[in-house]
C-alpha cells in the first residue's frame, strides 16, 4: 500500500513533512516529501508519500493518504476571503468581512433574537477547533443551535454505547486486540473500501483461525475475507441481532457469571425473545435461518469475539436500537473488557471521535459533558469565566437544524469544515433552506456546493498547514504538526472564529495565539469528563507519538482496553436492551426498491477534497448506482446507461452499474457527488427518535432509464 521512492537517487530532495492523513478515522502517518525535478528532467516540483511506522496503521497508506497532498495542493483552493456582491463572490479582505460578519450577525439577533443564528460543524475539525467552535456558538454568539455533520456519522453508535456501557468511545479495544479475536461480526462495514489500512489486522486474525462475518446487503470488497457472509434486507439490523442473540441462549453459549456480576436487565430480554418463530423472523430479514444459526454458533462458541458496527447498521431510523440489540450479543457473551474481544463502532470521519466530544453537538459541553446537567454547566461556565446561567440550553441536530433554516426560524448561519447541501436527507428542503437565510457564511478550503450559495466564504488551512490534535477510531489522541504556510490569505479555523468572536466584543474569551493554547484549555474543561483529555499534552503527543483517553493525569498512560473491571455507569453495571425494534419495510407497488447508500475507495464525504485530486477523481469520475441483473432486467435498465432513481422526496440521475452482488431488492448508490448525481435527493428525511440520525439506508424508490427513444 506504501509508494516506493526511486526517484531520490536521480533528485534532489526540498522538503520532508511528517504529518498525517486527513481522511479516515485511523489517522495512518505519514511523510510527504517535495522534489526537485525528476527522472523526466521536468521542473516542476514532484511528492513523494511514504507511510511512518505507529500503532494504528503500522506504516500502511491507502490510495486516499498517498494522494491527500493534491487536494491540498490544488490550484482551486481558496486564496481569499470572498463576499457576494451584486450576486458575484468577488475578492475581500479580511477586515471587511470580519466586520461585515459581526454587523450582519447582530442585526439579526437584535431583530430576531439570539437563537436566530445557527453554526454548523464537521467531524474532520481538530480538536481544537471542534471545541472552539461549540465555545463560539455559545459564548461568541450566545445561541443554542449548534450541531455537525457528525450527526450523520456515528450518533446512533455513541448514543448506544452511552445508554448500555455508559460511556461512548468508538472501540472498547485496541487495533492490535483484533489478531486475537477467533470470531469478528462485521455488521453494515466495508473496511476493505472505508478504513482499508485496517485490513491487515483482520487477515492476521484470519491466518490465526478467526471466524470472519460480514452482514451486507452487497457482496463487498470486505466480504472477501469472510467465512460467512449474510446478505441481510436494508432494515433488518436489530431484529437479526434478535435471532443470532435467541439462538445463542437456546444452544446455552451465554456467560451467566458475566451477566450476574457485570449487567442487569438480561431476564427481561430472554422473556422478549422468549416466543420469537425464528423463521418468520429469518424471512423478514431475507436470510436462510441455517446461515443464521451458523453465524450465531460461531460468535457464541469462540473464545475471544468482537463485534463491529458502522453506518449501514447505524444510517437507520431505528440505528440507536440495532446497535443496542447488537451490544446484547457482547454483553450475553462476556466478551468486553479483554484481550481480543469487545465492540467497536467504526468511525467514518477522520476527527468523527474528538468531533463529538468537545462540544460542537446539540446537548454536549467539553469533554462529554451534558448541556442539561446543572453540575456540568456550572464546571465549564469555571473554566470559561461566565455565568453557568447564560450558558444557551440545547438545540436540535443536524437535520433538525436545517428545518428551522427553512422554516426561517434560523436566519443566519455559520457553516464550517461541512457541506450540508450535499450530505443532509431531503436536500431539495435544505437548498430551499439555504436560499431563504438573510446571511449565509462558509469556511472551507474548495468553493464547495454550500459555498457556492454563501454570503461570505472565508478560506482556512489544509491539512499540510494547520496544527492541532485528532483522536482516532481507538480513542488515541495525535498530535498533527503545521508542515508548511498556508497559502494566500488562508487562515487557520481557530483564528477565524477567534476574529469574528472579537469584533463581536468577545474578545476576552478568544485570546488565543496558538492551537496549542486552546487545547490547554481543553483539558482543563474536559477534565472530570467522560472524555477526560487533562493528562494529555502536545509535549507528550510528541513524545508518546498518541495517547488513549480517558486519562487525567499526567501520570496515567490512558486506557486502551476499557471495561476490564467495570462500565461507566454509576453502578459499574452494562444494560441489557429488551425493546423490539419494528425494523423498515415501507417499499410499494410505486416504490418497489430499496435504496441504501455508502461509500467507495477513492472519495471521502461529499468529495470536495477528493474531486480535487486528479488521481482519485480519475478512479471514479462520476457516480452510480448498482442493481442486480434480475432488477436490471425487470426494469429494462441495460449498463452503463444513465437511469433516474425516484422517491416521494425527489431524484437524481446516475449511471447504472449491473452487478449480481447485490440483493435484487436493493439499489446502491455513493454519497460522494452533488447536483443531480447527489443521492441524497431521494433519501428520506425520517430521524432516529433516540440520537436524530436520519434513515440514509431505507428508502423506498423506483428506477427508469433514461432513453431519447
């Protein structure tokens, strides 16, 4: 996975940059290396990316990590301050629109209120900024709406493992526990396309006897490892988990001293699944029961098992219960807390950990702390100097958010590090939304699809030439290093929200002059948190290359391996999840098919970073949707010709690609393209009633070509 470098015996090397991936939630190191001509004679300066040893990745890249630096280093990167005039963006400098920001911010909330404002975040912020970001929405602004596009990532997961462990961290266990689990669910995850530097450990598991299961509705590149594959109905999640969890307390595989000594509520799940027709319940699920049972056998017979959930589990309107119905398994086991076994919820953002635990969601406060628990109110109202009583309540998610944007509730809004045009359900309601705010401003680095229909865009700094921390999928916090300027007039995040906050006479609470200076002050807030960062400092980032949380002290190394010995809740006790979940099957005579979405090898979220890197955009030019031959067929649709897919929410347009990994019921579709490719103009804009994730995987939709004749 790693390039070679040839060409440092025929060029000179310029610069050599340690750095790390801005992509994925395994955070793999890096160097990138500029060079003075090459083996061509050309001029032009040439990067060469080689991998660096640490213990996430072990020195392993994938295709987006070796060709991050294009992105960074593309000629459409934002140089300049921008502002709208006479219906143009046109050039500005930094004065002028920081000022105009504060003046257009104000009048709205004297008009309107203080809540009239909204800011909206992103998973692949640093730390830093993720927590700066949530202090300017409260502090800066005064208001309560603020929430990131995280909220489509992991909220279904973190919310699980809040409610049943008592504590959310994406794994329970180190990367390198997994060679030594002897069965592994891998339930709604394609690491082999998502986190792909992670397969090895998953092959070393393999080559040590692991029993690997892949639950998908599509036969994927991860389900080339597996030994048993069940190719489930989109929907179906936690009434699965229902019938592997029965079959394993009818074959007697439940640990009964785990569950006497460490849980509570296990009778009552064996009364709720007391008199389930495993049949019938396999049939919903489009499942042979047999496949089932093996599944089940196989998990509750090994001595050492994991269970690994992403978002074709948790993408659900019922995702916070699939993952809670999955953590019985565990729980029923006694399989947490010890070498080679454990959960693990598999983080799709690169920060989507450290995203969430700062303070940049609806109902959360520095370091996990709750916005509507008095005591933690009151800590970092301490730490930020201010009265506990003028700290906003909370606000709504994600979706939510762009609701009252189109019911102009939300008049102004600050967008920063996201691209909610694209990746919101419903998006013919956000762009809608959009075009009513009195004043939209957008930080990025690309003049992305929400950019384009700003007020104000305001540009930052690319993973090359910013500095901050970024916790990954385990929990390690990293410390990323600035490597080179930033280019033109870019600025930093954190400096912008520290300018904006400081023409608006919060300049007191934003004296800041290094993200090193703002991470000091996170700890202090997260300190006594669940995500308590206090022990953790840039010195020893630097020299322990990553330090898990929780861990606060400075003596304490933090914990890899958690719940050896207790959960989270004041009890120290996990909780059974006995509440059926009625699952999705809402599909029609109109609207025969299912719709799921996902991701592929060479993009990362809505692409705007990897549309501007030739080599990966060249791997995939434009999107597409995947059917069964059998659909295909029934709907006359013949390859590689342009289709439109239809819910009752909307359409997009997209070629189709035939395919028979895929369930016939089933339509796949990436979530990496805007415009009439952008497949998030059909999903539906249903939420979780628990963490607010919207149902992504289900919806209901036909299919037609599109033919001049």
């Amino acid at each position: 996975m790693t390039p070679s470098i040839n060409a440092e015996k025929t060029a000179s090397m310029l610069r050599v940059q340690e750095t790390q991936c801005p992509y994925c939630s395994v955070q793999c190191k890096m160097t990138v290396s500029e060079v003075a001509g090459s083996i061509t004679g050309e001029r032009r300066a040439k990067y060469i990316v080689e991998g660096v040893p640490n213990k996430a990745s072990q020195g392993r890249l994938c295709v987006k990590g070796m060709n991050a630096h294009q992105h960074a280093l593309s000629k459409e990167r934002l140089l300049h301050p921008l502002i709208r005039r006479d219906g143009e963006l046109v050039i500005s400098s930094w004065s002028e629109v920081i000022e105009f920001i504060s003046e257009r911010f104000s009048h709205l909330q004297e008009s309107y209120g203080a809540d009239t404002l909204g800011v909206y975040g992103g998973g692949s912020l640093t730390n830093e900024t993720a927590y700066l970001l949530g202090k300017f929405a409260r502090i800066g602004l005064g208001t309560k709406y603020i929430d990131y596009n995280g909220r489509f990532c992991m909220s279904a997961a973190a919310s699980a493992g809040s409610k049943v462990f008592g504590m959310d961290r994406g794994l329970t266990f180190r990367l390198s526990d997994i060679p030594l689990a002897r069965c592994i669910v891998l339930a709604g995850t394609n690491i082999a396309e998502c986190q792909p530097t992670l397969l090895p450990y998953f092959n070393e598991a393999k080559e040590n006897g692991a029993f690997i299961i892949v639950i998908d509705p599509r036969k994927t590149a991860t389900v080339g490892i597996a030994d048993l594959h069940l190719q489930i109905k989109p929907g179906m999640d936690a009434l699965l988990a229902d019938i592997m969890m029965k079959l394993i307390i009818d074959a007697g595989d439940v640990d009964h001293h785990f569950i006497g000594d460490r849980t509570h509520g296990f009778e009552q799940l064996q009364q709720e699944l007391a008199e389930m027709d495993l049949e019938q319940a396999a049939a919903k699920c489009g499942i042979e029961l047999e496949q089932i049972r093996q599944a089940a056998l196989a998990y509750g017979q090994a001595d050492t098992a994991m269970v690994m959930t992403a978002r074709g589990v948790e993408q659900q309107t019922d995702g916070h219960m699939a993952v809670r119905h999955f953590l019985n398994l565990v729980l029923a086991t006694g399989n947490i807390g010890k070498p080679g076994c454990g959960y693990g919820a598999i983080t799709g953002q690169g920060n989507g950990q450290g995203g969430r635990e700062h303070g940049q969601k609806a109902d959360q406060l520095p370091g996990y702390r709750s916005i509507e628990n008095e005591q933690d109110r009151a800590y970092v109202a301490s730490v930020w100097g201010v009265d506990p009583a003028s700290l906003p309540g909370k606000g709504v998610s994600a979706y939510e958010m762009m609701e009252l944007v189109h019911d102009q509730k939300i008049r102004g809004l600050f967008v920063m590090g996201s691209n909610p045009v694209v990746s919101n359900p419903n998006v013919r309601l956000v762009e809608e939304g959009l075009r009513k705010l009195d004043f939209l401003v957008v930080a990025d680095m690309f003049l992305s699809d929400t950019a384009r229909m700003a007020d104000v865009v305001l540009p930052v700094t690319a993973y090359l030439e910013n500095e901050g921390t970024l916790t990954n999928l385990e929990g390690r916090v990293l410390l990323r290093e600035q490597g080179i300027p930033a280019p033109g007039e870019a600025l930093h995040d954190w400096d912008i929200l520290c300018r904006i906050a400081a023409e608006m006479g919060k300049v007191s609470y934003f004296q800041f002059q290094s993200a090193e200076e703002i991470f000091n002050e996170l700890r202090e807030a997260s300190r006594g948190g669940v995500a308590d960062y206090y022990g953790i400092t840039y010195e020893r980032l630097r020299h322990e290359k990553g330090i898990y949380w929780p861990c606060p002290s400075m003596e304490t190394t933090g914990e890899g391996l958690i719940f050896a010995e207790r959960f989270a809740h004041a009890d120290g006790r996990a909780s059974f999840t006995a509440e059926a979940s009625p699952g999705w099957n809402e599909v029609s005579r109109e609207f025969p098919l299912i719709l799921t979405n996902g991701r592929v090898l060479p993009h990362y979220l809505t692409g705007v970073q990897t549309h501007r890197s030739p080599t990966l955009e060249a791997r995939e030019l434009e999107n597409f949707v995947e059917l069964h031959p059998t659909t295909a067929a029934r709907h006359r649709i013949r390859d590689g010709e342009w289709v439109e897919v239809q819910s009752v929410y909307g359409s997009f347009t997209v070629r189709s690609r035939v395919k028979e990994h895929i369930r016939e019921d089933t339509l796949f579709v990436p979530m990496h393209w805007g415009g009439i490719q952008n497949v998030n103009r059909a999903t539906r804009p249903e939420l979780d009633p628990y963490c607010r994730m919207p149902g992504f995987k289900t919806a209901a939709v036909t299919i037609r070509p599109l033919r001049l004749v």
